[in-house]
C-alpha cells in the first residue's frame, strides 16, 4: 500500500522514541522461537490465536497477557534479540534516539538474575547504537503493584550498574497504588544521581500527577492524559516545562480515550503543554512510532508543521546533552524546510 504525503513525510523525519517498554516490543512470531528455544510452552496454539488475544478493556487485562510473554525471557541471549529486533524496526522508522523502559522485577522475581536482564538489554543497545546509528538511554522500572520493599531491593542491584541507568520510572497496574507508595525509595534513588519519572494520570487520576511531581519529584511525566482534568495542574505543568509522554494507539487499546478523533493533543499544545508521540508497548498495540505518527496525522489532519513541531518536542523532552538535543532540532527544521511543500 502506498503511503500519503503526510505518512511519506512522517516516514523520512528524524525521532526520538522516549515512552517504550523493552518487554512490550516482545512480537508473537519472536515469542513462539524464543519459547521453543528455552522448553517452554505457550497458552497459545500458533501466533495467529496469541494475536487474536490482544483484545483489551482495561490496563490489567493487558499486562496480564504482557507478563506472560515476559516469563519467557531467561537468557540473557533473549534480552539481546529482543532488544536488537526493536532497534532494527525503528532504525527503518528513521528513529535516531530511544530512552527504553525496563522492568526488572518482571525477571527477578521469578529468578533471573538482574546482571542478565541489564547486560543482554545494554548488549544490544551498544550494539545498536554502533551499526545503526541510534542512540539510547536507558530507565529502570518499579513495578507499582510490588512493595515499595522490593522496589529498594532493586534499587540496590542497579547500583553497580548506574553508569548505564539514566533514571527511574514507575509503572504497571496505577489505580490503587499512587506515586506516594513510592516517596522514600524515589528519594533515595534521586540521591544516588538518577533522573525520576512516573507514569501517571493514565487510569489514574490527576492527583496521581500531582504527587508525582511534589513527591517524587519527577521531570518527566509518562502518559499524563488526565492532567486536563484538573485546569490548576495544566498550569503547572506548563509553568514547569514538565513534558508528557503520550501513547495514542496504547491509548486506545487500553480504552483511556475512545478513538484518536477524541485525542488532547491539540488541546493540550496549545495549553502550553510539552508534548511528545511514543508507541508504549508496539508489539500489542497496533504500531511502532510511525504507526502512531500516522494515525493520530489522519484521525486529527495534523499538518507538517504540526508533525515537525512533535519531533522537535520529542528531542527537546529527552535527557540527550543540550547539544545534541539542539543538533537533533535543527535537523528536523531542516528536513521540513526541505519538504513543506
């Protein structure tokens, strides 16, 4: 099929990628091999019946489905495939720079080794960054749903490893279990030199938002949709440059917002909000980034200076040094220069 004016512009524009779990990119074909691989068996009879369940009402429905493919990665070979197979799809999406989410606990709590997880991921993101060109951070995740107990414990395997962990996210299943769970374990993750950042305000309410940023003290907000619930936090958020990460496919997928005709985007831009477009779990949500760029250009008619204004942000809310963040938006200035025809 070939693709509009406005995809083929979407297609050939530099991106940075900064909301994507590294186990949400964990394909159906990959997970039948993988699984073959290690002796283990799936609750599926071929890929077409795994996909066939990707039918979610709700964020719990969903990583229900999500932790049994994770269950599936044991070597440390795994987490390497896994995590060069999503750096070869984005390459062709023409992203240059990613900031993937990872989630120990998922590995650890069922007897892989931190040391595994961290080096097949990192491995793999080196290798990336080598031969195509991609460069990365990554962001190590509590699991909101555990106790705040084993959210220390991880924190103290990671330290070995803090020269390759940029930050700290929170994420699983939000409602019930609020930023404030996370206060001390946060606190002293930021004194060992992390960056924080919290998903919020996804199902959650906006006062999730709120104690992510005045108690954990978050610089970057990951989803964030119900923000415009509450007019005070939009303020606030724009006054402090807090950048949002948001997710459309996901999104729909997950039932947060009906269908992407319905979606903030342009409200919230022009509230004075940072925003950027990411794929959040691809593998189960319909698309990768572009994917995401195409549909929310044709459900809300974005125009090229909409879509390059989106990119810009995308580099201008990653942790990349100031330099590169402004090489990185001048390119994409340069490149809609080039085709705002």
């Amino acid at each position: 099929m070939s693709l509009s004016p406005i995809d083929k512009f979407i297609e050939g524009m530099p991106k940075a990628e900064l909301h994507l779990h590294i186990e949400g990119t964990f394909e159906p074909e990959m997970m039948f091999q993988i699984a073959k691989r290690n002796g283990r068996i799936l609750p599926y009879r071929s890929v077409e019946d795994l996909k066939d369940a990707y039918r979610f009402n709700n964020l719990q429905e969903f990583l229900n489905i999500y932790y049994t493919g994770a269950e599936l990665l044991i070597e440390e070979l795994d987490f390497y495939e896994l995590t060069y197979a999503y750096l070869e799809r984005v390459h062709a999406q023409n992203v240059v720079h990613v900031e993937v989410f990872f989630d120990p606990q998922t590995h650890t709590d069922r007897g892989v080794s931190f040391d595994t997880v961290i080096k097949g991921i990192h491995r793999a993101l080196e290798d990336g960054q080598q031969k195509l060109g991609i460069t990365f951070k990554m962001i190590m995740c509590f699991l909101r749903h555990l106790p705040e107990e084993s959210a220390f414990k991880t924190l103290e395997q990671a330290l070995p490893y803090k020269h390759w962990i940029a930050g700290v996210g929170l994420d699983s299943s939000e409602l019930g279990n609020p930023p404030s769970k996370f206060k001390n374990v946060f606190e002293k993750a930021r004194q060992e030199g992390f960056l924080a950042l919290a998903h919020a305000g996804e199902e959650g309410p906006a006062e999730y938002i709120w104690e992510a940023l005045d108690l954990l003290h978050v610089v970057r907000i990951d989803h964030g949709n119900r923000c415009l619930d509450d007019q005070k936090l939009v303020k606030e958020l724009a006054k402090r440059k807090i950048p949002l990460t948001l997710c459309p496919l996901s999104n729909v997928a997950l039932k947060v917002v009906k269908d992407l005709s319905q979606y903030p985007i342009i409200e919230m831009t022009r509230r004075g909000l940072l925003i950027t477009v990411n794929s959040d779990d691809p593998a189960y949500f319909g698309g990768y980034l572009n994917e995401n760029f195409f549909a929310l250009a044709k459900a809300l008619f974005l125009s090229k200076t909409d879509l390059a204004r989106l990119a810009k942000n995308s580099f201008q809310a990653s942790f990349l040094e100031e330099s590169e963040k402004k090489k990185w938006i001048a390119k994409v200035e340069e490149y809609y220069s080039a085709n705002n025809s």
